[in-house]
C-alpha cells in the first residue's frame, strides 16, 4: 500500500477554533494530541496537505504560528471556501468528520 495523504483543515481541526478575523493572529494553541498524531504520521511516511480558508495574504503568519508550534506538514494550501469541502478521487478515498476543536487522533485509524 501506498502512503496516503491526509487533507486536514486548520482552524478546528489542528488549531484550537477561535473564530474568524482577526482573532488568530495571536498565538494559536493546537487541538488535544495534534503535534504526537502528525509526528506519527510523518513517520509512517504519509503526505499532510493543511487547507485553510484563510486568506492567502495570511501566509507568512500562517507559517509562522505553524512552525511555533512544530506541526509537521508537506504542503499548505490557503483561501479554500469555508464550506462544504468535497474530495473526488479515482482511488480509494475515506471522509473524517470530526467535532470542532476534537484533535485528529482518529486519524490514525484510517492508515
């Protein structure tokens, strides 16, 4: 088996939500057990694209707040639409829907 990639949403999913605008351009804290699922991840070699709906003028903070807090990732993709997200693939494909701010522990259960 292939490793698989792993599309993960930012705010609520990896940062603890904190509501849009303004507010997270502060220090962000990580959703419970985030940091030890990507590591674990990484390590089993599986490709971490982070999506946002942030607006691509936030990148640098973005990328800063990310690397304060050591979170793994091969690619950051940002102004995705803050709605329904839908994935269409030609391989098999899993959907996670997880409550907010839940961390992404689960996550592992799809490797």
């Amino acid at each position: 088996m292939r490793s698989p990639t792993y599309f993960l949403d930012l705010d609520g999913v990896i940062f603890k939500h904190q509501g849009g605008g303004s507010k997270w351009y502060g220090l962000m804290s990580l959703c419970p057990r985030v940091r030890e699922t990507l590591d674990r991840l990484e390590t089993l070699g599986a490709c971490i694209i982070i999506v946002t709906a942030r607006k691509e003028s936030a990148r640098r903070i973005t990328e800063r707040q990310l690397e304060a807090l050591a979170v793994p990732y091969d690619q950051l993709i940002m102004g995705i639409t803050a709605g329904t997200r839908i994935l269409v693939n030609d391989k098999e494909s899993f959907v996670l829907n997880l409550n907010r701010n839940e961390g992404i522990e689960r996550c592992l259960e799809l490797y």
